[in-house]
C-alpha cells in the first residue's frame, strides 16, 4: 500500500476507536479504560466544536498518522542496500520496522503504563500493518524470509501457488486501488466520528 492508502486507513482505524472502545473496555485494565475514556472526551469535544479539545484531538490524531507513517522509515535505509544494477527492497523493506511483534510490544507497553499516546502511535502502526497484509506480507517477529512460509503473515501467504511476477503485479494493482479508495476512506471516517456518535 502507498501513503494515501496508509493514511487514510489510519484514518478510519483513529475515527472508529470510540466505537470499538465501547467493546474492549471490558478487557483492558480500568486505569488504562479510563485514560481511554479521557481522551474519548475529546472525541465529543471535537464534535461539538470546544476549541481545547479540538487541539487535543488533533494531537492524538497526527500522532496516529505519525504511527502509520512510522514503518515506511526503513525506506530511508535505502541508500545502504540498493545497487543500481540489482534491486534489494526485500532486505530492508517490510522487516524491523514492520514487525508485528514490536507493533503489540509497543501497544503491550502502552496498555502497561497507561500511556494512551503511545497507545494512538500504536494504533497508526497498527493499521500500517493492516494495509501491508492485505497487499503482501508483514513479518510476524522482527525478520521474516520471503520464501518461508511461518515466518511473515499476509495475504501473500495464501498465494503461493500463483507465480511471483503475477502476484507482484496483482499486489501493485491492490495498492493503487487503495489508494483510489483514500477519499471514501476519509468520508467513511467522517461518517463515523459525526453520524455514529
């Protein structure tokens, strides 16, 4: 998935939290439930247009889309793998940084010390991680070999019996529709933070 798709996505995963708030509240220890609950409030106060909650809220909201954008840094790294004449993306890209395992370590932690910002930063990684297993793979610890059929996690998985170059380009032509999909995203976001509430 390219970054519209990334954000957009992060989008509707930080405007259907107070919806799936009402569901997990049960399972998460009550301090961190009411930390939660806190910033539920500026979901209402951004709503309802009170200034001070709208800066909150959109605090909560960049540093959803700063989780989301977050995995894509390894592509800074780029300058040390890539050679002009061979492509080497599969050894930096979607590896550490798109673990699964450090995304709920990070959430673990968040959940631990009642630190709802790093829980939102989470939350951005979160549907990062999303976006990538609906378009490839995501490794499930902090490596994941291509070729090896437990270690990553995605709907490239469940492909193998098509060969590699039809996939690449089916997996290319699911990034770019969701990158067509960004605006109705966002106005399903919309939909859920006023329409839902």
């Amino acid at each position: 998935m390219n970054f519209k798709g990334h954000m957009a996505t992060a989008t509707v995963f930080f405007a259907g939290f107070p919806h799936a708030m009402r569901h997990i509240e049960e399972k998460i220890p009550e301090s961190f439930a009411q930390s939660l609950r806190g910033f539920e409030d500026f979901y209402d106060g951004f709503v309802t247009g009170d200034p001070s909650a709208f800066l909150s809220f959109l605090l909560l909201f960049l540093i959803t889309l700063a989780g989301a954008y977050f995995p894509d840094l390894d592509l800074k790294l780029a300058f040390l793998f890539d050679d002009p004449k061979k492509r080497k993306r599969y050894l930096y890209h979607r590896q550490t940084t798109h673990s699964l395992l450090l995304c709920l370590a990070a959430a673990g932690i968040a959940v631990k010390t009642n630190n709802p910002y790093l829980f939102f930063f989470s939350l951005g990684w979160a549907s990062h991680l999303f976006g990538d297993m609906l378009t490839g793979s995501v490794p499930i610890l902090l490596w994941g070999k291509g070729y090896s059929p437990f270690s990553r996690v995605g709907i490239d998985r469940f492909l193998y019996f098509i060969d590699w170059r039809k996939r690449s380009a089916m997996f290319s032509g699911m990034a770019a529709l969701f990158d067509f999909l960004a605006v109705p995203m966002v106005l399903f976001a919309l939909y859920l933070l006023w329409i839902l509430r």
